[in-house]
C-alpha cells in the first residue's frame, strides 16, 4: 500500500474539515489533511472569525478607554493607528494556530501543505509546498475549502487604497474616511470596528435595512447605534462604478450619487474555493458563487466526496461548520449524525448581537399567538456596574403554553448570553418553558439575571392580558 493512501482525505483545515479529520482520526480512520496555506485553521484563524473579533476586541478596549471617566483622570483621549490596533490583534493567531496544529499531531494525521486537485473520484494531486507534485489515494473525500470574498470584475483590487475582508487585515495605513460597500455581517461589523477608531465610514447597503434577517427590534437598534456612532448607513443602494486614483476611492452609485473617501472595503458577498479542485474530472460542478450542492447528509453528487463549510453556502458560520464536519465523520463510521436544526446568529458588532429561533415577523406571518418578555440591560445590576448597559435580551414564548419561540439579545456579550436560552429551547415538551427563568435561580449580578426580568415581563404581560 502506497504511503499515500488514506481511508480519508480532507482538503482544508477550517473548522469542518478539522472536526471532520479528528472525529474520523479518533475511531481508527486514517486521514490526510491538505491545506493549501503554511499554517493551519484555515480563514476562521487567518482572515476571518480570529483576527476580526480580536480587532473587534481591541477597537472596544479603546473606545471603554476613550469614553470612561475613570480612565480620564490617568491621561487623555487616546488614538491608535490601524496598523498599531492590528498588531494587537494578531497576537492571537500563531496561539491558534499551535492550538489547531497540535491536534493533528495528537491524532497522528498526516498534515501535507499544498494545492489539491482531483484526478478521478478516488485520487487527487497535490502540488506540495516545495514545488513536488504527489499523488494521494482514498476511498472517501471531504472538502472544506472554505471561501473568499467576492470581487466583482469591474473593481480594481490591485489598487492600494481597494481592499476586501480579507486584505484589509494587511491594511497599512489609518484612512480619515471609509466606504464600506455591502452591509451584511461583515460589512456592518466592521463598519462599527472602525467608526469606533473615529474613522468616518460611510456603509452602503442594497436592501431596505440592516440584516433583514433579524428580529426587526434588533436590526433597528443596530442602525441606531451604527448612526449614533457615526456611521452614515446608506439604504437601497447599488453601485454603478468605482474609480481610485492615488488620493482617494470615488464611488458612483445606480442613484446618481458620488461618495468620496480615502479607501473602499468590499463587504459584498464570498466566493467558495472551488475553482483549483478539477471538479470536473469527478462530475461535480459549483454554482456562479463557486459553492457545492450536497444532500441533507452532506454528500456530494459524487456519491464518496463530502462538502462542509463556506463551501456549502447557509449558514457560513464557524460554529455550524464544526458540526456539520462531526456530522460527516459520523455518516461515514455508519453512525446516524445528530443535525443542529436550530444555530445561534452571533455578529460581533458593536455592540454584539445573538438570536435564535422565530422573529416577531415569523410568527406575525404564522399567526402563532406570541407574547414578548424584554429586559433592558440598563435595568440590570451587573450590566449597570460593568458599563455595559446598553442593549436588551428578548424572549418571544406562545402565549397558551408558553413554550420558548425565539430568543434576541442585542449588546455585551449576546453571543454568550444567548446559550443559556438554547439550553431551554432544545428541552422538550413542556421542559421547554419560559418558567423555567423565573423558579430558577440566578447568581446575582450577572448578566444571565436578564433571563429572569424577561420572563417576568413576558408573563406579566399575559396576566394583564387575562384580568
């Protein structure tokens, strides 16, 4: 047997193809990994989840110094440049990435770095880092390569001041102005990272409102924190041409109307990295957006080659890629795979925001009767003695038996607020209950108090309702 034969081959290291190799590694598999950068843990740890949040994490470290009284008394209004905010953030990533790297080394896979291609639906070649080509052989494939953002044709971004999410984390430079053009979650976080440096941003978007996805409650209270940080938001815009000169970025849009700033970040949409695999040598095809078509098994139409992550399209989250790679290595160790129907939405603005479940204009629309518990953070202690005071957590329950609909929470730390709700959720039967916050005991102060003022207020509504 060749030493280049696998039960296994992953092409990719992000968060599902990782799972995906340690899972199968750990019940006897052998498995190869091939990633196409030095260093593992794919855009999650390179261009993506890591390095944004870490920036994201040091640009609100900054703006608590700036706006703290406390801070003021031990020296002045601070500004950092961008290239010093960056630095800061990176500190993270070679900590992940031996992270990420040692786990492979404990699982003893076999780690190759290069450039995969499919020869038939059994072998590939991999143009190894030192420029030696080798043949791989396997009985089965996953494919997590993950994607990149979208650049449309027409956009030079070979220029110095057009960048895109990804290289823009190489930025050098501090703009005084921004275009962000796209306005979904990369757009909008980033818009609130840098108007949180005092940059001026102007954010295009080409829907009616922010993230119409969300609960509508929370979607407008981004727009008014965004707006009330700074950032011009533009609504049901398209762009017509972009036009860099050594000064600065023009953007022209379908309206007519001529924006002008020092640099432009492309935020509109991503592309999966499908384009150097040969997917036609297996009777495989991408759509226009380079992603793969695959079954609620997550199989291919090449019955042996698997796809999970980026590359798959909704919900393009690290999170949900984890589990999608678990799910796979179950499928193929003849184990039924348990499939995360409900994933949480975090985006790490600023301030954060997390939902789960139904919004009000879901069950609007279904004509569920639903009642809404709210709690504003400013009410609670622990948010009133951490500064974090603003945002509120909401809680949307059935009105008769009221079994937990959807869970919104909007300001500091959402995304980990919202976990104790999902625990509740996925109880079953009347386990699932909105009572279950209020005869349970909360340690005070804390965040998670929230929960208990929201059910409060939520059946306190109905009680008022029913005298």
């Amino acid at each position: 047997m060749s030493d280049y034969n696998f039960d296994v081959i992953v092409i990719g290291s992000g968060p599902g193809g990782e799972s995906a190799a340690i899972s199968l590694a750990k019940n006897g598999k052998r498995v190869a990994m091939i990633e196409a950068r030095s260093m593992v843990g794919g855009n999650c740890a390179h261009k993506g989840t890591i390095p944004s949040k870490s920036l994201r994490h040091v640009v609100k470290q900054l703006i608590r110094f700036n706006h703290d009284p406390l801070f003021r008394t031990i020296g002045e209004h601070k500004t950092l440049t961008y290239p010093q905010v960056l630095q800061a953030a990176n500190r993270v990533i070679p900590k992940q990435v031996e992270m990420h790297a040692s786990h492979y080394a404990r699982n003893r896979i076999q780690l190759f770095t290069g450039i995969a291609h499919f020869i038939d639906k059994h072998t590939i070649q991999v143009k190894l880092q030192d420029g030696v080509t080798e043949t791989f052989t396997a009985e089965k494939f996953i494919i997590g390569t993950g994607s990149r953002p979208y650049r449309p044709a027409d956009v030079d971004f070979d220029h110095p001041r057009i960048y895109d999410s990804d290289t823009v984390l190489e930025m050098k430079h501090s703009p005084i102005s921004l275009i962000i053009y796209g306005a979904g979650v990369i757009g909008c976080e980033y818009a609130s990272i840098f108007v949180g440096m005092g940059i001026k941003v102007d954010l295009i978007n080409s829907r009616d409102r922010l993230l119409s996805f969300l609960d509508d409650e929370i979607s407008d209270a981004l727009s008014y924190h965004l707006r009330d940080g700074g950032v011009m938001v533009r609504h049901n815009e398209e762009y017509a041409g972009v036009k860099a000169d050594d000064d600065g970025v023009t953007l022209t849009l379908k309206s007519g109307k001529r924006l002008r700033a020092d640099a432009l970040l492309w935020c509109n949409g991503r592309t999966g990295n499908t384009d150097l695999l040969n997917l036609e040598s297996v009777e495989l095809s991408a759509d226009h957006r380079g992603q793969l078509t695959v079954d609620e098994d997550y199989r291919t139409e090449a019955d042996n080659i698997y796809a999970v992550g980026d590359v798959i399209g909704w919900p393009s989250l690290a999170s949900a890629s984890f589990d999608q790679g678990r799910a796979v290595a179950k499928i193929m160790l003849g184990e039924s795979a348990d499939y995360a129907t409900e994933v949480p939405t975090g985006i790490y603005t600023l301030p954060e925001i997390s939902s789960l479940g139904k919004t009000e204009r879901e069950l609007t629309a279904q004509r569920i009767p639903y009642e809404v518990g709210r709690a504003f953070f400013k009410h609670v202690a622990r948010g009133q003695i951490s500064g974090e005071d603003v945002g509120m957590l909401k809680i949307l329950f059935h009105i008769d038996t009221y079994e937990i609909l959807g869970i919104h929470c909007f300001g500091a730390e959402a995304s980990e607020i919202i976990h104790i709700g999902q625990a509740i959720m996925k109880q079953k039967g009347d386990a699932n209950n909105i009572h279950y916050f209020v005869s349970t005991t909360f340690n005070y102060p804390t965040m998670a108090e929230a929960y208990r003022q929201a059910a409060l207020n939520g059946i306190n509504r109905v009680k008022r309702m029913r005298t």
